[in-house]
C-alpha cells in the first residue's frame, strides 16, 4: 500500500482547467515524473503569474509567443503536450 502512495505521488499534478487557479511557477503541472512547476529564462518573474495568462481564451491555445519569452525551451513542449 505504500508503495502504491509513493507511485501515485509522484505522478501527481495539478488539473489545470481553465487555469485561473494554477500559478505558473509554483504549482505542479508540467508532466514529468514527478510533475514540477514550469523553469523560467531566467529573467524577473510574477511569483503569482496564473497559467490561464498563458492560454489565447478565446481558442483554448497555449500562446506560443508568451510561453517562449517566459518559459525554459525545454518546459515548452511539455506544457503544449496538456491539452
């Protein structure tokens, strides 16, 4: 049984949703084992930045422009592949 929690835990992440609950920086939702909150570029960043600012709501679309000047290359292709 705990090994069965300590699999689940690990592959745990946030639902995103329309993501006007997720933080961007310190919530879990980029799928990786285990699930890990998105990498900056390095640069200044909203502790309190929500992922719904990441997503075109009228299509429901990552915006690919916002997502590049933000977020680490390689946390991009994990983020586009939630859906």
């Amino acid at each position: 049984m705990l090994a069965a929690q300590d699999f689940l835990r690990e592959g745990l992440r946030k639902t995103i949703g329309t993501g006007d609950r997720t933080r961007v920086w310190l919530d879990p939702q980029v799928p990786s084992n285990p699930a890990l909150a998105a990498n900056d570029v390095g640069i200044h960043r909203d502790q309190n930045l929500l992922v719904k600012h990441l997503i075109e709501q009228d299509t429901k679309q990552w915006r690919i422009d916002v997502l590049q000047s933000l977020v680490d290359p390689g946390d991009i292709p994990l983020i586009r592949s939630i859906r």
